[in-house]
C-alpha cells in the first residue's frame, strides 16, 4: 500500500491524532512514521501482521513503533483533561 493509499485508509484517526497533537502537552506518534517507507506502508512484514484487524496493530506493530513510543515518555508532559480528549474525538457531541 502506498503511503498515501494508508493516509486516505486512516483518515478518521489521522484527523483525531491532527486534533489531539494541537492541545497543550499533548505528543502524538503518527504510525504511518514507523509503518511506511519510500516502497510504501506495510500491514504485514517476514510474513507477520503488524495489524490485529483493520485499525488495532498486533503485538508485532506495535513493537515495530516502541521506539517511537520510548521517545514521547522523556520529560513527559502532563496528561490532558479527560473533557479535551472527549471534544476532540468527538467535535460534534455536546457535553452533559
């Protein structure tokens, strides 16, 4: 799959992570980094998923971002607010 073939594939979450990574103190890791190259983004690599199903990455996915995911926690930014992360998954949905 190309990488533009897996951007347009993941648009609904790549729109949310675009969202999220605008909040204050908030890092997003982008798997299309870890998952694409100039050949293209790979669902399977030595003949093991990286994904579980469409949208969840298998235990090998995610091992295939750690590094990415081990960069984000030094000098961590405090987590954001349950509300902000609710508005920004769900724009549309009045709050309670």
């Amino acid at each position: 799959m190309t990488r533009a073939e897996f951007i347009e594939d993941k648009a609904t979450i790549l729109d949310i992570f675009e969202r999220m990574a605008a909040l204050p103190r908030v890092r997003v890791v982008y798997p299309d980094k870890g998952l694409c190259d100039a050949q293209g983004c790979r669902y399977v690599e030595n003949n093991v998923p990286l994904y579980s199903d469409d949208h969840h990455l298998s235990p090998a996915g995610v091992a295939k971002l750690t590094g990415m995911f081990a960069t984000m926690f030094v000098d961590a930014p405090p987590r954001a607010s349950s509300a902000a992360l609710t508005a920004i998954a769900a724009p549309n949905q009045k709050s309670d």
